[in-house]
C-alpha cells in the first residue's frame, strides 16, 4: 500500500513546432492520501534559483486528473481524455486563458507506484502553443523504485 510520504517525479515535454522541444522535470518529497476513491498528491517545487515555492495539489479520480498550482503561478488545469478545458493561468507576466485538450491519459497503479501519462494539446489565448506530454510519478518514499536518470 502506498505510504503517506512520497517522492513525487513530474516530467514534462513540450513539442513547439517539429524541431523544438522543451523538458521540465520536478523533483520532490511529497504527501499522499487516497479517499473516497480519489488519489492526493501535495508537493512543492522551487522556481529557479530564486527560491520562491510553488505549491500544487494533483487530484484524480474517475479518468480525471487536476492539476492545482498556488505561489508565483496560480491555475486549475483539468485532464480529462477527449475533453478540452479551459482555465485561467496567472503568472507575473499577465493573465493566460489555458486550453487543454486531452488525446491519451494513461493511470498505471500498483502496490507503491502511481503513474500518470498524459498527451494533450495545450493553446494559450485560444493559439496552439504546443503538443504536450506530462508523466507524473509517484512512489513510496522508502519503496527504492525511484532512481536518477
């Protein structure tokens, strides 16, 4: 069963146009509770060298994962395949109207392991910015199935 403490992975690929690609990937201790048939996930992650902290709460249940961020950006994003959502994202440089339109999501989910795969298509103010693909990990803090790549 999975433990309250966590390491949390998320990785994230964004295909610009067919010669740009763009990678994130976050690191960090976290929190989990499963109730009520729904999966939490609560982490951190620090911007830059800056050291400002953004907290975000990842929710899924039933096919649909939310993705809610609060610090230096603030949004709800919602994943649900074949639906297109839209949600305000908030960052120091303005205001962003995020489009996001699902086209596989994938739940794998074993003893001391949830793993979220997600492909969509993200617009900004209504223009398609880039075709995405975000994998969130979670794993038992003291399971060893978390390794460097």
């Amino acid at each position: 069963m999975m433990t309250q403490e966590v390491l949390v992975s998320v990785r994230g690929m964004h295909t610009l146009d067919s010669a740009s690609e763009e990678e994130i990937e976050v690191i960090s201790a976290g929190k989990y509770y499963f109730r009520d048939g729904c999966h939490y996930v609560f982490y951190e992650e620090q911007v830059d060298d800056s050291g400002i902290i953004v907290k975000n709460r990842v929710t899924l249940k039933d096919g649909s994962l939310k993705v809610q961020k609060s610090g230096l950006t603030n949004t709800e994003m919602i994943f649900e395949k074949g639906k297109k959502h839209m949600s305000w994202y908030d960052t120091p440089l303005g205001h962003m109207l995020a489009g996001i339109a699902v086209s596989e999501m994938q739940v794998t989910q074993q003893e001391h392991l949830l793993d979220i795969l997600v492909k969509y298509r993200l617009e900004l103010n209504y223009e398609h910015i880039a075709d995405c693909r975000i994998r969130i990990q979670v794993m038992s803090k003291d399971s060893g199935l978390f390794r460097l790549r």
